[in-house]
C-alpha cells in the first residue's frame, strides 16, 4: 500500500471513531462536492437528524478558527452552524445541517430573487459593521495584499501570455510598484470582521427564521478583522455569477445609507479592493489550473475580468489600469 492510500485509510478509521462518540445512529454518509479548499464535507444522516461532518487536515486546513469564528458570529445574533461535536487534535467538526437553499440555487430558480436576497445579504454585512467590539484576530496588512495580488503575474500571465523569463520578471517588478503604491491609497480604517469568502454559494436561506437570522452564514474560517468594503465587494463581485451593475449600485447605497462610514472613502477602497481581489482571483483560476488540474474555473475567468474593468474605472486606479492594458493584455 502506496503512502497516500495509508494516509486516507487512516483518515477514515479515525473518522468512524469520531462518529462512534456522537452514540448517533447513522443511516448513511453522504460526500459534499469540494470547492478549492483541502477541507472534506459529508453529510450524516441518522435516525432522528442530519448533520455535516468537516474535515480540515493539517497542514492546509485547521478547526479551531471555524471555532473562534462561529462563536463570534452567533454571539453577534447571526445564524453560523452549531458545533455539535469537536476533535480539535484530529481536525475534525460535526455541525448541524440546515439544508440545501444555497441563494445562488434560489437565484438560477428565480432570478427575480436576486433584490431580496442581496438585501438580505447586505443587511447581515450592516448588522457586522454594527459591532464596534475589537475581537483577537489576526488583521489583513499592506504585504498580504501586495502577496495575494502577484499571484496575477505568477500564474495568470504564464498562462495567457508567452513571455521569455526577463519580460515576465520585468513585468512583475513594475506591477508590485504600482500595486504598492494603490494598497496606500486605502483610506478606511481596519476595525470590522471581514469575512472573505462572502458571496452567494456561501450563504443558505433559512426560511423558519427572520431578519438576518434568515442568512445561514458558511466558510468563514479565514475571517480577519479588516476593511468594511471587502465583503460587499465579494457579494457583488461574485465571480461565480453575473451581477448587474444595477444590483451592484442598489446594494452599495443600501449598505452606505445604513452604515457610518465616510462615503468617498468607502467608494474609493470598493474599487481598490475590487481591482486586488479580482486580480488574485484571476491568479488562483490559473493556479489550479496549471498546479491542480482542475479547469472548471477557466470559466469563471472572463467574468473576473469584467467586474475588473468595472473597478479600474475609478479614478485612484488609472496608473493600474494603463499597466495592465499596456502590458498585460487585461
């Protein structure tokens, strides 16, 4: 037996082990498709109830800031999913299960939806920016935001581009000047939970709940404590969906009129911060292409693209916008 197969058995008997100390009766285990993540779901459906089953191995994964997090968020009156069972040492969590209604499914059923969910959404991300407490979390910083925006030049363009060795590294030199030069521009303070990876395939409609506790929050292990303007751009910018610049509008005065925050300043980090997370966004397709085979998000890419062209209109952009149309064909 190969090293990789012992690994993966191992992995399963200390799965059933973790299951023998919920005394549940388990009917059957379902396997969850996976994302982008090394993080495992199944579905555990017993006698009297269903619950989720994730599985976060080292190195790549950890529970314990699902943990931290889920606690926040549900001490916030937010609805996150109850932690039935932990095995912080082995990686494991059993969390209750509240169904299927994904809001990107309710939208591909009924596109008329797509107000009064982004609504509901936003007004989770109001009730976030409500919360003046300072949480022990790590904070995002100008270098993890220059680092995740050279992954544009260091998989995008090897992918599209054909260039030799020294025009590449020339064009990666210049990028980061002018990426640096933009994270200063961000004007907003960094004083609210981000939660990273909000958008619609992460949130599921709760129809027995109301308010915002109708919006059941996933995958937010990765939160930080950051800029206001993150989240509303991953909800509108949502590189797995159309949305109109319409919508996009609508639900950016909705959050500015309910919220205090200087308006300038908000419109000018939602565009810096759209432009650096779509450029990472475009780095990543490519690197799962390229490093992991997995070629379904090509698709996705003319899409990021878009919502970047959208956001280098801004004016604080226009030294990126000419580099990337100049030299990097975008």
């Amino acid at each position: 037996m190969d090293i990789c197969n012992a690994w993966i058995d191992n992995r399963e008997i200390k799965i059933n082990a973790f299951l023998l100390r919920t005394w549940l009766n388990i009917i059957d285990r379902i396997k969850i498709p996976s994302d982008a993540s090394f993080r495992k779901y199944e579905r555990i459906i017993t006698s009297s109830w269903v619950y989720i089953l994730m599985d976060a191995p080292q190195p790549h994964e950890d529970v314990q800031p699902f943990i931290k997090i889920d606690n926040i968020l549900l001490n916030l009156g937010l609805s996150a999913p109850k932690i039935i069972l932990s095995d912080v040492e082995n990686w494991f969590l059993l969390l209750e299960d509240l169904g299927n209604s994904k809001f990107n499914d309710l939208l591909i059923e009924n596109w008329d939806l797509e107000i009064e969910l982004y609504t509901s959404a936003v007004n989770v991300l109001i009730q976030i920016n409500k919360d003046v407490e300072q949480y022990d979390l790590d904070f995002y910083d100008e270098q993890i935001l220059i680092k995740e925006a050279m992954l544009m030049p260091e998989w995008y363009l090897p992918l599209f581009l054909k260039l030799d060795t020294n025009a590449l590294e020339n064009i990666k030199n210049e990028y980061n000047d002018i990426i640096c030069s933009i994270i200063s521009k961000l004007k907003l303070p960094n004083d609210v939970i981000v939660l990273r990876d909000y958008h619609v395939d992460n949130l599921l409609n709760l129809d027995d709940r109301i308010g915002i506790m109708q919006v059941w929050l996933l995958d937010f292990q990765d939160a930080l404590m950051w800029n206001s303007a993150y989240d509303l751009v991953s909800l509108l910018q949502d590189a797995r969906r159309d949305v109109s610049e319409e919508t996009q509008q609508s639900m950016i005065n909705y959050f500015l009129n309910n919220v205090n925050v200087n308006k300038d300043d908000f419109i000018n980090d939602y565009h810096i911060l759209g432009a650096q997370r779509n450029l990472k966004i475009l780095g990543i397709f490519s690197r799962l292409k390229l490093r992991d085979s997995k070629e379904k998000y090509l698709s996705f890419i003319p899409r990021v693209k878009k919502y970047l062209e959208q956001d280098l209109q801004h004016p604080s952009l226009e030294q990126l916008y000419k580099f990337l149309k100049d030299k990097c064909n975008l």
